[in-house]
C-alpha cells in the first residue's frame, strides 16, 4: 500500500495496465434507476458465506462486510497506517500494554441504538469468547484473543511436534540448519504465557480501556481487519451469538452494523443500500448490487455488453478481450500468496525427503503464465513488500535431485492424493483446475502417484482443507488483510495446524516474540527467522505471488483500489 499512488484511485493512473487503457476508455452519461438511484451492478466470482464479521473468512464475505459494518481502527489510503474509523483517537501507553480509544460521537448502528463504549466492550469480549471457542469459523479472532494460541495449548493433530524439523532435526535429513538471528528475547516457553488480553472496560461513555498483559505490536493494524467490524449488541443477543456463530439465521444473512451502507437480499445477489449521514461523507453512488458469477468468460462478455458495470478477478483468458473493447483493467499492488500445502499425516508427506523432493520437482516460474503479469515465483510466505529478509534455504527446480531424494526416501509409488478446488477464483487462485493440472504434471515427471481430488469450493473446499478432512497436497493461498508479517505467519501458524497436520512449538514460540517486539529491524529478522524454519520444514510451498485486477465499464470513474481489499464502494465514483 505505501507503493500506491491512492486508494481513491483515478482510473488513467492506477498502473501500467490502465495507462495502457486510457486512451480508448468511453464515457456515458449516468442512467439512474426507476426510483432515481445511481445503481451500480458489480459482479463477484462467489457468492458471500456470511455476514457475521468475525466468520467472514472467505473474499466474498468480507467484501460484504467491509460495507455494512465499520471497525474501531481504519487504514490510511496512501500509507496503508491506521487511521481514525469509529474510534476517533487513540492512546498507547509508553509499555505498549493499555489501549485507550475514543469514539466518535453521534454515531448510531442500522437498528438506531446507540454506537457507545458500552457496546464496543461487548463485541471485544465476543472476540475473546469465540477465540477460546475451538470454533473453525472465527477468522483472525483466534490468533489475536485466544490465550491458546499464545500458551500453545494443542488442538487436535496426528503428528506430534517430534516430527517437525524445526524442533528435532531427523537424522534422515540432510537439509542445513537455518541461522537465527533472535535468540529467545522474551524468554517464553509454551507453558508460562496466559491470555494477551487482561480486562476491556468502558471508562466512559465514549472511552473504552483494553489493558494487556503483554505488547502486541500488530494490533492497531490488525483491528482495521473486517473480522473486527463492531456489531449492534442488541442484534448479537438476538441471534445468541456472543458465545457461537450460528449456522442458521442470526447473523449470517443479517447485518445491523453502523457502516456506509445496509444490506439486503435478492436471490444469491446482495443489494448494498448507501445510508444517510454516513462520518465518511457522501456516497458516490446509492446502490451497489454484488451478483454472483463464477464463469469468468460470463463476466467479461456481461461487462462488454454493459449488463454490468464491473467485475473483480480478471484472469489471464480473458484480459486480450478487455483490452481489446477498451475497458478499464486497473491492478492491484500484489499482497497475497498461492501455495501448495502439504498434510503429513498422508504417509509420504510425512517424510522429510518427499516434502524435500516435491519442492524441488516444482518449477514455479512455468506457472506463472496462469496468473496476470508482473507476478513473481514465491520463495517465502510472506508477502514480499512487507520487507522480510526471504530464506535462505532454497529448493530450485532440480529433476534429478527429486528422483534421488524419492529413492533415498525409498517411496513405493503410492498413491499421493491433490485436492484442489473447483468452480471458483481466488485472488490468490485465478485459475486453480489449470494450476492443479501444471503442478500434478510436475510431480508425476520425478515419478510420483498424484490422485486427483477435486472439490467445488461452494461444496465445503475451505472448511475441508482447514480442518484437515483431506491429507495429502492442496492448494490455496493467503489474502493480506492488513500490513504485517503477522496476517500471514500469525494465522497460518500461532496455533497447531490442522491443514497441515503441523506442531511446531519452536515456530509459535517465536511468532510469539516477534508479536511482541516493537516495530523495527529486530522485529523484521524474528519473522525472517520464522520464515526460515517454515522453509526447511515445509508444511507448505510458496508458488506465485498473485496480482488481482478488476475490470471496470464507462460508468466508473474512479474506483477505491486496494492491496488488502479495503476498498469502501463509498468512494466509488461515476461519470457525469
């Protein structure tokens, strides 16, 4: 986001792609609707999972949320800081470790009760009850509030931490040892450390006090998350969500939030309604409806044809045509991963050697054609403009090095079963069948047995990876939400991972420091040194750095574009 030029961004100077599209851009004069609303018609690759924030895991979701609910934090446009939102200042203590926000007066949620201290109190302590929860659906929540994550308390896996290189080095693996640089500044062990947050009060009515009991550098920039929009407490008592997120009803197809814009249902699609006296100022347009599209080829001919004035996830078939009817194709800064993750509780994943042998079997640079240019093969988890050093530990494309490893392995040919999902586009995962069909044929070259799996994303692709319902290999990816090494490292890996059959407790003792350290060079090597040791245990491969793009029609003047999504339609502007 500090790349940017603006978030508010004019379409002719938003990248060199649109620069490109400039010049034969058109222009209408605006239609209003029947009732006089400037409406506009975005569409969408899936259709929103939910609207409760703090489960609103999923792209679709969180573009839902980020409307209708604001959060006590926002994000500065150009810098990518925290910026005034609900709380209108704030104040840290020179310890790092008593959070004093003041809110801003006069605001109210869409059930017209008041927008106080009081209620920003509740919705903290909803965070911290649903983080001790052990519920799969709570987004950034756990990783923040829950003492767990930070205790290291196990959840349920197969494989115990012995098996991880990190914390025991095998005797069957020849990979180097990283060189850390932090040596155990804080001096924490798994056992000793309890909840971060030590009490939430209301002090006033509109002052609430969050006292911790140890720093967490990232979590001003962490608060500015969709997960952490603050929601009427009269709506959560009513849908009984303080303790759980309900399945049915309640909040997931209902939102009483205090945000720039209502939401309502028409069939799969949403119809976001601009408010009245909003603190950002006047709506550029009134309405916005997200209509769910998963075939790419569908959006890009309904946009040429003007049924619809926008749609996100250009992917690489259908950019030719775009360019060529002169529409707007603006980028996004990339901040996000594609990755190929790897279960060990699959027998052979299990072994350091095979992991080792599929790393090197990978030629990332061959799948880049799938994704948009100026996209750049991954070597760290992390997002690259965060300013983490990457590893040093590298696995280049090596055939024969491969087939070694998988004969010192002594792998039988066993099946390995790839799940990969189906029927969607990530932002990190344009074109996920293609993807799966590149790497499967990657692997098989050094002779191994990949078993397809496929998954249709609306079908439970998440929730199955996550939880660990289909070990072996599998694809997906981060989505940055905020400007942090913690938004990547932090959640993938602060608690044991089910995903990855992976126990680290070296890894989290160490995310661990780094959280709370304050922001500088040393904070910067503690998550290289995290990075490190992802890279020699490898639950995961880091594949592309994705870039996303929107395409947009002549309606639209000015879109707010941004690197981790936090694009208020607010700010949209149409041409007069």
């Amino acid at each position: 986001m500090q790349n940017s030029p603006s978030r508010r961004a004019v379409l002719i100077g938003a990248g060199s792609l649109a620069l490109l599209l400039a010049g034969c851009t058109r222009t209408t004069d605006i239609t209003p609707t029947a009732d006089g609303k400037r409406s506009i018609t975005l569409q969408t690759p899936a259709v929103a999972a939910t609207w409760d924030p703090v489960a609103a895991t999923d792209t679709e979701s969180q573009r839902v949320v980020r409307q209708v609910y604001d959060t006590l934090i926002g994000l500065d446009g150009q810098t990518g800081n925290p910026s005034p939102a609900l709380a209108e200042s704030w104040e840290i203590s020179e310890d790092g470790l008593t959070y004093s926000f003041r809110l801003r007066e006069g605001v109210t949620f869409h059930d017209g009760t008041d927008l106080d201290a009081a209620a920003v109190v509740t919705n903290i302590q909803r965070w911290i009850a649903l983080g001790r929860s052990d519920s799969p659906d709570v987004g950034d929540v756990s990783t923040l509030f829950d003492s767990r994550a930070d205790a290291g308390e196990k959840t349920p896996s197969k494989r115990s931490s012995e098996n991880s290189s990190s914390d025991k080095k095998s005797t069957q693996d020849p990979a180097p040892t990283p060189q850390l640089t932090q040596q155990d500044p804080l001096g924490q062990s798994d056992a000793s450390v309890v909840a971060p947050v030590a009490q939430v009060t209301a002090v006033t009515a509109r002052t609430v006090r969050l006292k911790l009991r140890r720093r967490l550098t990232p979590l001003l920039r962490a608060l500015a998350q969709p997960v952490f929009g603050i929601v009427s407490p009269a709506a959560l008592a009513q849908a009984g969500a303080m303790t759980s997120v309900p399945k049915e009803g309640g909040l997931r197809r209902k939102a009483v939030g205090t945000g720039a814009f209502t939401a309502a249902e028409d069939g799969d699609t949403v119809v976001l309604t601009a408010t009245k006296d909003h603190f950002t100022g006047e709506p550029g347009v009134d309405e916005v409806r997200l209509v769910p599209t998963p075939s790419v080829t569908r959006r890009a001919w309904d946009l040429s044809a003007e049924r619809s004035d926008a749609f996100d996830l250009v992917t690489v078939d259908v950019l030719k045509s775009l360019v060529q009817s002169g529409l707007q194709v603006p980028p996004r800064d990339p901040f996000s991963v594609a990755y190929l993750g790897l279960n060990r509780s699959q027998r052979w994943l299990g072994e350091d050697r095979v992991r080792r042998a599929i790393a090197h079997a990978l030629d990332r640079n061959a799948l880049l054609e799938l994704f948009l240019s100026s996209t750049k093969a991954a070597k760290s988890p992390l997002a690259p403009s965060l300013g983490v050093k990457e590893p040093s530990i590298e696995y280049g494309h090596d055939q024969a090095k491969a087939k070694r490893l998988l004969e010192e392995a002594d792998y039988d040919g066993s099946a390995i079963p790839f799940v990969f999902p189906t029927g969607v586009e990530r932002p990190y995962l344009p074109q996920p069948e293609l993807l799966y069909a590149l790497i499967s044929g990657q692997l098989g070259t050094v002779g191994l047995n990949i078993e397809p799996v496929p998954l249709a994303w609306d079908e439970g692709y998440l929730d199955a990876v996550t939880n660990g319902r289909h070990p072996g290999l599998h694809l997906l990816g981060l989505q940055g939400t905020y400007r942090d090494p913690e938004c990547f490292l932090g959640r993938l890996f602060l608690r044991t991972s089910a995903e990855f059959d992976y126990d680290a407790p070296e890894v989290r003792r160490r995310l661990r420091q780094a959280r709370a350290l304050p922001d500088g060079d040393a904070r910067l090597a503690a998550y290289a040194d995290v990075a490190e040791l992802l890279t020699l245990d490898l639950p995961l491969i880091p594949l592309v750095y994705p870039i996303s793009s929107l395409a947009l029609g002549p309606r639209i003047s000015e879109y707010p574009l941004s690197p981790v999504l936090d694009e208020p339609f607010s700010q949209i502007k149409l041409t007069q």
